[in-house]
C-alpha cells in the first residue's frame, strides 16, 4: 500500500521545495523502499513547453517528451530513475481532463464544480501514478506557496486524501527562516504565519523544514515546536550549504528518515546512503580545477543572474568533473558580446572547454557561430547541444565549406543554403500554429558508428546500448527540438571532413557530428544532460571533462 507524503513551500519561493522533496525520497530509497515523485505547479499552463526560461527556468524532458519544471529533472537525479508524464500535474492539465470528460459526459449529467471535482481529479492521478510505479512512497511537491490562491485546489486535494487516509498521508512544510541583517537575530513569525495559513486550508503540518542561511538552534526550534504545533523533533534544520546533494546527509543528522518512517509505523528495509557520501564526499574534497565556459543567452532577468535557465548542463557539468577528480569553474559568457567586438573571442583561451546549449530565437546566433569558429581553430573542447549542433554545422558550412551565407531556415527562410531545416510534419504543425507538444521530443534512437569519438566515448564510459551487426551502438537521447540537418548537404560536409558519427535509424535524421583530430569536437541534436545523474554521469560529459583537463 503507497504512502503519500505532501511537500508545500510557506513564506516565500525558491527555497528549496524541490531539492527537499527529492532528498527526502533519496533517504526513503536508501533504506529499502521504493520511491516515486509528482510536481504539481499551480499554472493554468497545460505543460512548461511554451515558457521563456528566463521566467520560469529550465524546461527539462522526460523520456515520454513530456515539457515540465525543472524540479522532474531534481527528481530524476537525485533518485537516478526516470520519470514520465504519470509524474507532472498542473492547473491547466486537471482543468482540461475534467472539461473533457464533462465534454463526453463521464460525470452522467452531473452539475460539474470546481470543489470536489477539480480536487477528486487530482486526487484520482495520484492514486494512477502509485500504482502504475508500484510505489511504496508517492512524493508530492506543490508549487508555489501557502496562502496563494493557485495552489488552494491541490492543498484541497490533499486534505481530502488525508481525511480518506489517515493513517498514509503526512505533510511537510519546507518555510524560510529570516536573518534580517539590522537585527542579527533569526526569525520564527513568518513561518509561524505559513503555518497558520496552511491550518487555514485544513492541514496540519507534521514536520517543518526549517530553511535559513544558518543552522537552527534550540531557542528558535522551541519557538516552532510551540507556536506551530509540532514536536521539537520534528523540526528539521536545513541551512544553506554549497552542494545541493549533500541536503540528504544532512536531513539525516536529524533523523529525518527515521521519523518520517515512524510516522507511518514502518521500520527501514536496509541502510545505505554510502555511494552517496562517497559521491559527496569527492564533490567536496577535489581541488583540481577545470575551467568550462558556457556561451547561451538567458542568463539575465532585469538586473538578476538565473542560471536556472540551463541547470541541467550545469548539474551533468558537475556530475562528469567530479567523475574526473576535478571541480568545475562555470562561466557563463553572453554571445552577444562576440557580435560587438570579436576581440573578446581571445577571453576563450582561458577556459579548458566550451559548451553551447539549446535555446530558440535569432538574438546572439552570429556572435555564438563566432565562438564556434575560435573553438574550432584554435582546438579548444568543445560541446554543442541541440541548438549548438546546428550552430556547429552552419559554422562549417560557411567556413569550411564555402557555402556563403548558409543558415537556418529558423533564422532565415530564404537562405541559399538551408542547412538546417523543417521536416513536413513540423512545416504542418507551425502553419496551423501549433506550438505545444509538437516537437521531436523525449527520447529517441540513435545509431552511433564503430571507433567513432562518440563510439568510444559510450563504450568508455557505459550506457544503455546494444550492438548492431557491425558493431555500431545503438542508444537513446532526449530531445527537444523542431529543426532538423538537411540531408541534402551531407556528402559536401563528408568530403571536407566532417563525421556524421550518430544517425537515427527510423528517419535517417543527423544526431551526432564530431571533427577528428581535434582534442574534442562532438556535438548532438539531443540533450545528453538530460540523462545525467551523479552516480552516473553522462559519457558525451565524462569525455568531454576528460579532454578539458587535458587540454589544460
């Protein structure tokens, strides 16, 4: 029988629901129990799909081409599985199912109301998604903050499950803990507000997370435990600390697991957050350094730095330096700057490596192809993703190729030399205007040549592969994109010299490009730093590292 475990955020966002929820479901897995996780965003929003990154952060993809929040991505790498679409829930997505069986009359003629229809919906797609992964715990993250309005409808939900079942619900409350500076004193009262508005909607907390940028003391936990009604114990200090996957080690100090496993009457099936710590352990103690730039474009929000926007690379960035005994320097570097003086372009030889992420619109594209052009001048590792991959080949073209002006049909529809173009269905699909859900998203195969870098670098490093009677590996990658190479141009490329080292089989579609003799040259279509996790790191990343602290 699941047990459900509700995350809710109080006194402000951004403080760490997310990380919670998934070191929380790290703890329960290590002691023997098997653990899924649900994002619910409060966001009449059907799915992230259609979201600026800059406003929302990261949309990550799961391997069912599901576009959803970041946090999906937090869950998937901190329990190393992956999620699907079973995992995601937002406002618009519960509104447009109920509407729809309004619409073919499942509710039999019923008046069908926001309470208790919209809370039974949800309620129902939590209860499919624990027997569909045969979970012992179902983690339950809902966004935004208590008192809002968005999210009152889920915390209803979780009311009435609580009601229905007692005895397998509980409630956390991760809240923030002020140190305003004028005062030098930590304070309890905007958390015990949260509480009091979360009492509001019928719920009690059971444990409170008490996040600060300082470790809790014994005065402040008393506060809590009084005017919150809750036990000492079961206020869980969560200060700031520099390496997110340290947060379960740290919730154990506490005992976390322990109470939330007696809260529900059980005892833990084994112990075992030691590959973990092993894995932290390194992160901590590496002081070797590898300097990786990374050149995108939604870095800034008005006068704030978000590197949310690409927090998968920067996680598979880690992930493979840590592999590698190193701990990566990030920069992130704005394309835009190559565009108004190439002599910036020179900064690029004091990093190890370059990588440039996906993205979509025309701003920085030309000072992005410049960079390219540098990296593959002047052999420095360098890592294209999705968009990059096309940037890559359009660099090449026009460069090596001589194909004057060459460009995306994204960027220019009227190019001479469309390199990278629409497959019908996309061409479709736009002029019908349908932009949601209608990319080559989730995951999809590729074949990848024998003794190709890209080969060498899956048969290194390990994956889920087979072999094909040549000895190609055949894998699968994530994407997320519209834009395809043109075929067309491929034997041109091939005779300058570029490898089209990864294929895939169905469609005939490029997925992998790599230049030989170059320290590293790799870029593919999909997104590899979807699939990166800290135990296991993802091979394009580790080789790519690997050749970083080379060229050092």
């Amino acid at each position: 029988m699941a047990r459900y475990i509700f995350v809710a955020g109080g006194v402000m966002s951004g403080i760490g629901k997310g990380i919670t929820t998934a070191s929380i479901g790290k703890i329960l897995q290590s002691k023997g129990f098997k653990v899924t996780a649900i994002k619910i965003d409060p966001y009449v929003n059907v799915d992230a799909g259609t979201m600026n990154p800059v406003e929302h952060g990261e949309v990550f993809v799961t391997k069912d081409g599901l576009e959803c929040d970041q946090d999906i991505g937090n869950y998937e790498r901190f329990l190393g599985e992956e999620l699907t679409d079973d995992n995601y829930l937002t406002t618009g997505r519960v509104y447009q199912t109920v509407i729809n069986k309004e619409r073919s009359l499942e509710y039999n003629g019923k008046c069908v109301e926001v309470v208790p229809h919209i809370p039974n919906e949800v309620i129902a797609k939590i209860k499919r998604t624990a027997r569909k992964t045969k979970a012992d715990f179902v983690l339950i993250e809902i966004g935004g903050t208590v008192g809002e309005y968005q999210n009152l409808l889920f915390l209803e939900a979780a009311r009435m499950m609580k009601l229905e079942k007692s005895k397998n619900v509980i409630f956390v409350l991760v809240s923030y803990l002020p140190v305003p500076k004028i005062i030098g004193e930590m304070k309890t009262k905007p958390t015990q507000y949260a509480v009091r508005t979360l009492n509001s909607a019928g719920i009690q907390p059971d444990i409170i997370i008490a996040r600060s940028e300082a470790p809790l003391d014994e005065p402040r936990k008393n506060k809590i435990s009084v005017f919150c009604n809750v036990r000492k114990e079961d206020v869980i200090s969560a200060p700031d600390i520099g390496l997110i996957y340290e947060v379960p080690i740290n919730f154990e100090k506490d005992n976390l697991g322990k109470i939330i496993l007696n809260k529900f009457g059980i005892k833990a099936r084994k112990k075992g957050l030691d590959e973990w710590e092993k894995m932290v352990n390194t992160a901590k103690s590496t002081n070797k350094k590898v300097k990786i730039a990374i050149i995108g474009k939604y870095f800034q929000s008005g006068s704030f730095f978000v590197p949310d926007s690409y927090i998968s690379i920067i996680e598979a960035v880690k992930h493979s330096s840590w592999f590698n005994k190193v701990k990566p320097e990030l920069s992130w570097l704005s394309s835009s700057a190559y565009e108004k003086n190439p002599e910036e372009l020179k900064k690029l030889k004091n990093f190890d490596g370059v990588i440039i992420p996906g993205g979509f619109g025309k701003r920085g594209l030309e000072g992005k192809i410049k960079a390219i052009q540098y990296c593959r001048e002047k052999k420095i590792p360098f890592l294209g993703i999705c968009l990059g991959m096309q940037l890559a080949v359009i660099e090449f073209g026009r460069n090596v190729c001589n194909l004057k002006n060459a460009d995306s049909v994204e960027f220019n529809p009227k190019t001479k030399y469309p390199l990278i173009d629409l497959m019908p269905e996309q061409k479709l699909a736009l002029k019908e205007k349908k932009y949601g859900k209608t990319m080559r998203l989730g995951n999809y195969k590729c074949l990848i040549t024998k003794n190709s870098r890209a080969y060498l670098a899956y048969l290194k490093h390990g994956f889920n592969k087979t072999k094909n009677k040549k000895g190609d590996f055949l894998i699968e990658e994530r994407h997320r994109h519209r834009y395809e190479f043109n075929n067309e141009f491929k034997k041109i490329f091939e005779e300058k010299g570029l490898v089209f080292s990864g294929i895939n089989p169905e469609k005939g579609l490029v997925e992998i490009i790599e230049i030989p003799n170059h320290p590293f040259f790799i870029a593919g279509q999909f997104h590899p730093e979807f699939k990166s996790n800290p135990l296991s790191p993802h091979p394009l990343f580790n080789e790519f590292i690997r050749s970083a602290i080379k060229n050092k």
